[in-house]
C-alpha cells in the first residue's frame, strides 16, 4: 500500500467519541515505550504524527489515525510492563478492554513485543487474549535494530518452541531503519480489506 494521505482523527476516551464512518480499524497494542509510535510514524512516512516520547505510560487516549480515507490505525494506551500474568483483566486499562470487547469495525491487532526483551507476564497474557478473541493478529518485534540477525533468529526459534506461541505470524520491525515496514504496512491494508 502506498500512503497518500494520514491525519490524526480524535483521541477518544469513551465510545461516543469514536469515528462514526464505519472505516476498519487496526489497533496497535503494546506496553509503553515498546516503540508504537514510532512504529506508526514510520509506516505513515511521517516523522511525528503520532507523539514518541521516552517518558512511559503518558497517553491514556485512543489515538485515531485515518490513512487513505480507507482505514484507521487506532493507537491504543501502553500498559505496564513490570505487572501482568495469565488474568489480563484490569492490566490494559478500561479504555482499552470497553474497545476490544466491544467494536464492530475492529478487523485486527498488530501487537508489539520489544526485541530486546520478549513477551512480558502481560504481552503474554494479551497473546492468550487474542488467540481466543481475534481472527486476525500479528506479531511485531520491536527495536530489531538493537540485535543481531543471529540474536533474532535464536530468539524466534526459542518463541515458536513455546507451546503459547506456536504457529502464530511474527515479523521483526525497526523504526530507526526501515526494517519490516513493508511487511507491516501490507498486512494491515490486506486485513483492513479481507472480508
Ligand atoms: P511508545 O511509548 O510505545 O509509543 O514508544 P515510542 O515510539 O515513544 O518509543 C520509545 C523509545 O524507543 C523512544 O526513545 C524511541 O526513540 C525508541 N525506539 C522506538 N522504536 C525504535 C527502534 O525501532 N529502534 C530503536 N533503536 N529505538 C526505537
């Protein structure tokens, strides 16, 4: 997909303040500071549509992006990262379980996990979370950069190994360099627009 247009649409904090067009949405979900927005600015080619910062846990919005007059890119809160474990309730924030657990144009999540670390007790506990709720998910290893190719390659191995992350799609992804941009952007435009 080629972007020709991307805006920031609302900051929504109840369900009567979302867009009302009906656009698919794709929501990016990660704990703070794992490099969302940098992820999205890189995607859109825009340097600072959506805010970076390395002060955690700021935002507590949920930001709408529309690209393309076509689809959303919904930038949901970062959660915590120390906390988490199998029971996610409460973990994400109610802002963000009122929008999984109820969104008709939800078509699909991009959940970000930081190279560096693996999946936290929470990361995790969201995976389960979308195996059992989502059809359509993905995977994205943030900060690739920071890593070798050889330090990625042992670390998805030792993923795919795990009984809670066999089978799932997974790609590596660098906001500083590029890296898995396109990878990213194509499955978010074909998930926006599978039926
Ligand atoms: P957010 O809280 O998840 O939105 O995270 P940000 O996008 O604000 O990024 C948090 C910090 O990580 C910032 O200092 C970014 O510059 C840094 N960062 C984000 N993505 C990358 C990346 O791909 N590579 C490197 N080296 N740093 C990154």
């Amino acid at each position: 997909m080629r972007i020709r247009s991307a805006e920031f649409v609302v900051g929504s904090v109840s369900e009567s303040d979302r867009p009302t067009d009906g656009l698919p949405e794709i929501a990016f979900s990660g704990r703070s500071n794992v490099g969302k927005s940098s992820l999205i600015n890189r995607l859109v080619q825009r340097k600072s549509l959506a805010r970076t910062s390395s002060t955690p846990g700021k935002t507590q919005q949920l930001n709408y992006y529309r690209v393309n007059d076509l689809l959303y890119l919904v930038d949901l809160p970062g959660y915590g990262y120390v906390s988490g474990g199998k029971q996610l309730r409460g973990e994400l924030g109610k802002r963000t379980e009122a929008y999984l657990h109820n969104n008709d144009h939800l078509r699909a999540i991009v959940q970000l996990v930081d190279a560096r670390h693996g999946p936290s007790a929470t990361d995790m506990a969201m995976i389960d979370w979308l195996q059992a709720n989502m059809k359509t998910f993905l995977l994205v290893f943030t900060k690739a950069d920071k890593l070798s190719r050889a330090k990625l390659d042992r670390m998805f191995k030792e993923l795919s190994g795990q009984d809670r992350l066999a089978g799932l799609s997974y790609t590596p992804f660098s906001a500083l360099t590029g890296a898995g941009r396109d990878d990213v952007l194509d499955w978010v435009a074909a998930a926006a627009t599978d039926r």
